[in-house]
C-alpha cells in the first residue's frame, strides 16, 4: 500500500473521521443511508486522490487477514444476540436461507457466470461462493437489537448472516478444486468427506463446547468465589481466538466454531438464571457494583459485557475494511454484463433462493420479501474473495474476480444502504399495525422463552 500523505496527516483524516461518526451518528441513522456508506465514499475519496493507492494483489495477503478478523468478531456477536434455545423452531428458517438458499445462490450465480461472463465452471462456482454468503457486518441495520428481540425477520437474517459466512466455505473449496488449486479427490470425495461433512459438523461442535465450558467456568468462579471479574474483553478475545484456532487446525470451518461460541456462551444465560418475572428488578440489579458476581444476574451481565466490546471492535473493523473497498475501487474496471450479472444476483436469484428455500419453512409473504432484498453483501465476501486469490489463482482470473466482487460489494452497501432506513420503519408500522401474529409467528412465539426465563434443557 502507498500514500502521498504523511503519518501526521493520517492521523487528523481518521480522528475527524471518527468524530464526525461519533457527533452525527444518531442522526445518520435516520436517513436513507448506512454508515458503511459513508466510509465507502470516504474510501473512494482517499483513493480517487492518490491518497490511498495500492495494487490488491499485491496487498491480497493483508487483506485476507484484516477482513477475516472483522467477519470473525462480527459473527461472535451475531452468536451472542440470538436468545433463541437450541432446537427452537425460530432457527428454523435462518438454517434454510444459510444452507439451501445460499446454495440455490451459489449456482444460480454459477449459472449467471458461464453465460454471461465466459467463465469456466470452476471459476463460475467459485465467484457463486464469494458472492453468496449475506454479511453480519454491514447487515447490523436489520438484525436484532438485543437478545430479547423475538422478531422473525430479523431473527432469521441475524442467523443467516453468522451461519452463511461459514457454509459458503465448502462451495469456495469446491471452485478452488475445480480450478485445480486445491485437493477434492477422485469424484469429489474428499471435498464430501472433509470440506463438507467433517468441516461443518466440527466447526459448530467445538465453537459449542468451547462457549459451554469457558462460559460455566467463568460464571463458577464469579459466582462461588468473586474471582475472573473484569476483563470481559479478554474473555471475548480468548473465547473468539481459541475457538477459532482450534477448528483451523483440525481442518474444521472456524467461523462456524466463533458464531457457535458466542451462541453458546448466550445460551447459558437462559440455563444458570433462575426463573424471575421482575425485568425492571433485573437491569436494577445489573447496574449494582457487584453484577458481575451475583448469583441471578451475573450470566447476563457476562454476555452484555462481552457483547458491548465486541460491537465496538466490529465498528473498527467495518470502517477500515469499507474504506478499502472504496480505495479499491478505482482500480477496477465494469462491463455491462457485469452490471447485468449483479442485478440478477439482487432481483432475481437472491429472491428465489429465499422463496425456494423457504418452501414449507413459514414466515409472511411480507418477512420473505425483505428477507429477499436484504440479502447485503460486504467484507465476508472480500474476505472469500482475497482467501482465493491466495491460494494461486491466475493472475488475469484473479483481477477479474476482484473486479466483480468489489462492484458486487460496493453496489450492495448503496442500494441496501439508501433503503434499510425507510424500509424498516415501514415494517416496524406493519407490524405494530397487525392485530394479531401470522400463525407461525403465534407457534414460534408461543413455543420461545426469552432467555431470562430459565430451561434447564
């Protein structure tokens, strides 16, 4: 990476940068527009002006790293946000939109590639990939607020957005086997067997055990002997880097392994607190010095704890990895089948995975039809993306599918940007104007607990 700028002027670029955000951030979320916007445009400024110049190839190394960090914290907090019990029927839809969805996606794109792109198949399925998975982190606006936010829509688009940007790895593995660059055995069978069954499975069982146990531990020492009390963000640090590690070494998916932990580590919210009634009681209590031990509310004061740090850190993350993005774009170049190629990802294959995926799944002809458009693509796809290029592609396909993705990025953080705004206050109106809960909102609401509510289950 180059600059004409020196460090001190850097320094006054980021900090005014930050407080800009920090003074008109309330209001921005008000208007037609997302914060990634802005540093998109930031972004494109920096890099327009030479400020801010670099081949990303050449940088693809660095660029794998920073995006993989930022979806890593992000997924961890997607996982700490959702309340919903394992088994409960609410994950029912999100595990259909992340899994037959995103792969109705992947070779719908796949298909889009060949014909209108020339590319070959192996190129094809792995473009489908990068692209497929929605991003939990520029998808903030539309998932839920806080654990005890029940709503389906943003339930389901908070699950898909921290489940896909693991299940899209076996597709990514497949294009890059095809490509010749990675080993998938005869017929595919080791793709099957590893890439697949083994990568999955594994990564959400040791991100489970890990969030269990280095939850139950902590609570213990808190709880019987005041001790581990804080450093909840050494312990959200830890928890995300050890499961993570753990799932990359033996050959399983670790952001299935983070999202599972920080899923978990919520989940012993609803399994070591005592049934209460009194909410109000509970954030009183919440706010007393010793929160943090006491022996009702210390598991939600753990994952709030954990929770808060980590938003802030995927805050960071998104403004870095966006400006980037649009300092990158200067250095590609769009073709009209390109163009064409993502508004069908957006109008056309996006909404009919949704719908096809959703088949007997539940959920309103209104929830689908957001879950259709709001399919946003971000930093979990640069991150397949450069993942890609460093496993030796060929240089001219590289650029090309640098090329696509950025544009595919790019246009997803201004047409889901300039909409999320208007178009969530118009389904917050419906649904406080409907006088009752679609049926299966009734059974999903009937059957969940919010995870103060204790099920020793």
């Amino acid at each position: 990476m180059t600059t004409n700028l020196d460090a001190s002027t850097w320094y006054v670029i980021v900090g005014t940068l930050f407080i800009v955000m920090a003074l008109a951030f309330s209001r921005i979320k008000q208007l037609p527009l997302t914060a990634s916007t802005i540093y998109l445009l930031v972004g494109v400024g920096l890099g327009r002006s030479g400020a801010l110049a670099f081949d990303s190839l050449a940088a693809a190394p660095v660029l794998e790293i920073i995006s993989e960090v930022v979806v890593i914290i992000s997924i961890f907090s997607v996982g700490l946000k959702l309340s919903a019990p394992w088994g409960d029927t609410r994950w029912r839809l999100p595990i259909r939109t992340a899994t037959v969805s995103m792969a109705i996606t992947v070779f719908g794109m796949a298909l889009t590639a060949v014909l209108l792109l020339d590319l070959s198949w192996g190129a094809a399925i792995l473009l489908g990939g990068i692209l497929a998975p929605t991003d939990p982190v520029l998808a903030s606006d539309v998932q839920v607020k806080k654990p005890q936010d029940q709503d389906l829509l943003r339930m389901t688009l908070s699950g898909e957005g921290g489940l896909n940007d693991g299940a899209a790895f076996p597709f990514v593995m497949l294009g890059l086997g095809l490509l010749g660059v990675h080993e998938i055995g005869t017929l595919a069978w080791r793709w099957l067997a590893v890439d697949l069954v083994w990568a999955v499975c594994a990564g959400l069982a040791i991100g489970g055990a890990l969030g269990m146990a280095i939850g139950k531990v902590c609570l213990y020492l808190r709880r019987h002997f005041r001790h581990a009390v804080g450093l909840d963000d050494f312990l959200a640090m830890g928890l995300v880097a050890a499961s993570y590690g753990l799932a990359v070494t033996l050959h399983a998916y670790g952001f299935l392994a983070v999202f599972a932990a920080g899923a978990a580590l919520r989940r012993i919210e609803a399994l070591e607190s005592p049934a209460a009634d009194d909410e109000a009681g509970v954030e009183d209590a919440l706010k007393t010095p010793d929160a943090a031990v006491h022996p009702v509310v210390a598991p939600r004061f753990m994952a709030r704890a954990v929770l808060t740090f980590n938003e802030q850190l995927e805050r960071l993350g998104e403004i870095v990895v966006v400006s980037l993005v649009g300092a990158m774009l200067g250095e590609t170049a769009w073709s009209w089948p390109v163009v064409f190629s993502m508004v069908l990802l957006f109008l056309v294959i996006r909404p009919l995975s949704v719908w096809l995926g959703l088949i007997g799944a539940g959920g309103d002809a209104t929830q689908r039809h957001y879950m259709s458009w709001f399919g946003i693509r971000g930093i979990g796809s640069i991150y397949y993306l450069y993942f890609a290029v460093n496993h030796g592609l060929d240089v001219a396909l590289a650029r090309q599918l640098v090329a696509i993705t950025l544009f595919a990025v790019a246009l997803s953080i201004f047409a889901h940007g300039i909409t999320v705004t208007p178009l969530m206050n118009i389904y917050s109106r419906l649904q406080r104007r409907m006088p009752r809960a679609s049926a299966l909102d009734h059974e999903l609401q009937a059957s969940a607990r919010l995870p103060w509510r204790s099920r020793r289950s």
